[in-house]
C-alpha cells in the first residue's frame, strides 16, 4: 500500500482505500482498478493523491512533481508571485487551486526562461 500523487498513476493500478472528495462524497471505492478517465475525475474534485494496493514503487523525485530544476529561482519567485495575483480570489489551500497555481507557476517561469 502506498499514497501516489496523481501524476504518477498509471493505469490499471488497484485503490486500497475509497477516494473521497473534500466534502466526502466517494468518487471511487477501494478494490477499483484505474484507467485515465479517473484521472481526469481525480483532478477535477481536487484529488491529488489516492492509496494504491501492492508495492507501488516511486522515486523520491517523483513522490510530488517537482518545478523544472533548470528554471532560474529568480523567475520562478516572479511567476508564483504573478500566479498569486491572479488567484488572489480563489482558496490558495483548496487541493484543486494549489495544483493549477503550481502547474500556472512552472509554466509562466520556463516560458520567461
């Protein structure tokens, strides 16, 4: 049994306990086999990581996706405080938005890049 961040599933990997949105709703229950379409599920309830059954080996470097190591922390400190002012009315901490300001934040610094 192992947690995975979502962006290290693969598909047909089995859930060893019930994936639940922020509220509780189940979105899919333990015993579940996964396919892409759960990943997308996953992303638009705000999931970010799910138990999956067995030995799910992942590296220390994939445990959460990392910002691109080459981008200069100069820009990167440039775009996520340009993602901040963007997202300045959304939950900063809600698991969906803290996702699309690092994903929006990774992008914006390697296009200034």
């Amino acid at each position: 049994m192992a947690v995975v961040h979502i962006d290290n599933l693969t598909p047909g990997m089995v859930l060893s306990r019930n994936v639940c949105d922020r509220s509780g709703r189940m979105l899919l229950p333990a015993g579940a086999e996964l396919t892409d379409k759960h990943f997308s599920i996953f992303r638009m309830w705000g999931v970010l990581e799910v138990e999956v059954a067995g030995d799910a080996i992942i590296d220390d470097d994939e445990a959460t996706p990392p910002l691109s190591q080459e981008i200069d922390p100069a820009l990167l400190a440039h775009a996520r405080a340009e993602m901040e002012r963007l997202f300045i009315y959304n939950d900063p901490e809600h698991p969906a938005i803290k996702e699309l300001m690092r994903i929006c934040t990774e992008r914006r610094a390697t296009r200034a890049a």
